[in-house]
C-alpha cells in the first residue's frame, strides 16, 4: 500500500515517508580473513566442544551433534552450519590419512 499524498481517510490515508533502505546481507569471506583464520585454527586447534562434536560424527550419531551444537551455539542453523564444518574437516582428515597411507604404501614397495 503506497502512501502518495496527506489524506485522512482512505487506502492512501496518513503522511509522506521515505522508505528505509536495507543493507546489504553480509558479504562472503575474503582472502585475508580465510587465512588468518585456517592460521588460527593450525594453531590453536579445535575447542573441546567442536570435539566433543566430531566423536559423535564419527560414531555415526549426526542427529545428536546437531542437537549438541544447537544447544552450544543457540539456534538450530548455526548448530547445523557448524556440523556441516565438522563433517568436512572430518573428511579433510581421512582423505590426508589416506593419502599418507598410500605415501607409506609406495615407498615400502
């Protein structure tokens, strides 16, 4: 419903206003913050809860590591978002220990 003119009564009734321009939604991460933070995270490691987190991942109890998150971090999406991450660093690290394996496998040949 547009305001257009000063009216008292009608659909088109109350005063001019300027509508409230919304921001832009946050942008996605840039190339310094990506490496500051995986810097971090080499050194720093893993908070007890992220790994509390990743045990159930690997046992298979995903239903209980998003209730776990969620619980953690407040709301359900950030809950998910962070069990998403948790899957792939768990993926990340197969995949690295697999490949050493292969390393190893190679050179005892």
């Amino acid at each position: 419903m547009a305001i257009k003119h000063e009216m008292c009564v009608g659909l088109e009734k109350g005063h001019r206003v300027t509508k409230i321009e919304t921001k832009k939604g946050r942008q996605g991460i840039n190339k310094r913050n990506k490496f500051v933070r995986d810097l971090v995270r080499e050194v720093v490691g893993f908070s007890p809860y992220e790994r509390r987190c990743m045990e159930l991942l690997k046992i298979s109890k995903d239903k209980k590591a998003l209730r776990f998150c969620k619980k953690r971090l407040g709301t359900l999406t950030r809950g998910k978002k962070k069990r998403e991450e948790m899957v792939g660093v768990l993926a990340a690290q197969r995949k690295a220990a697999q490949a050493q394996a292969q390393a190893a496998a190679a050179a005892a040949k």
